[in-house]
C-alpha cells in the first residue's frame, strides 16, 4: 500500500480542528466555529431572471451597509455597534459579535449591476440581481430533416 500524504494531511487537519471546537459533547447550536461564524448570514437564490441575495442584518443602521459589485462578486460591508453604556468588565457571558465586518460572495453567473436594487424589512435585506443577457438560458430549436 502507498502512503497517501494528501488523506494523512487531512487527518491531521481535522484532529487539530476538534481542538477548538470546545466544549465537544455539546450539540453544535450551544458553539460556534470559525466557519459557522461568518456575517452577515446569508442565502443566494435564482428565478429564471435574477439572483437574490437575502442577507441577515437585523439592527443595523442602513445607512452604513455598503454594497458592491466588482468582476462578477458582490460585496457587503458595515458596522455592527456595541452598546456604549456597557463596559467590557460587566459583561458575564459576551457572543454577539461587534465592529466592523465585510462579506464578499462570487456570483455563479454575472449579473446587470447597473439595475441592481436592494430592499429591507425585518432584519432582511434583499438584494436583486438581474441576470446578464449572456446568462440567461437560450431555448434552442431543433430542426428536423
């Protein structure tokens, strides 16, 4: 049998990342790693026309979001506040994350940025993406002899 570097590697990765996912035995719900921790959350969906981009960023201020297209990916960036009434020290128990953030996706196919529009309710924004005329689907006929 030959020795397999690439699946050893690989073994070694996944041992060292259980390291960090403490506490172990609890259900991942009560725990987050790094990769789970990306923000804002978001799902990207298609229709036959466009690409929708729901993004989760309940009680932020819109005005400070920033959205951008730039060769076929959309970036989102913002702040996310902490309360200035607290001090750090009174703090118990601190998961909700603060600061500055930006989040980047590639677009599975380009879009018509120039008609993009985004809108928000309730903790939601929904960015829509017209799809490139070249991304659209083309019905074909098929010609019988």
């Amino acid at each position: 049998m030959l020795w397999d570097l690439y699946q050893d590697m690989k073994q070694i990765q996944e041992e060292i990342d259980g390291l960090f996912e403490w506490p172990a035995i609890l259900p991942r719900m009560y725990y987050t790693t790094s990769t789970q921790s990306k923000y804002p959350p978001m799902n990207l969906r298609e229709d036959g026309n466009s690409l929708f981009l729901d993004v989760k960023i309940p009680g932020l201020d819109i005005d400070k979001i920033k959205i951008s297209i730039k060769d076929n990916t959309l970036s989102i960036s913002g702040e996310k506040p902490s309360p200035e009434a607290v001090s750090p020290e009174d703090y118990h128990r601190r998961e909700r994350a603060t600061g500055n953030f930006i989040r980047a996706v590639e677009l599975p196919m380009y879009v018509e940025s120039d008609k993009a529009r985004a809108d928000y309710e309730n903790g939601i924004m929904t960015i829509t993406l017209p799809k490139a005329e070249s991304a659209k689907p083309k019905k074909i006929e098929v010609n019988v002899k």
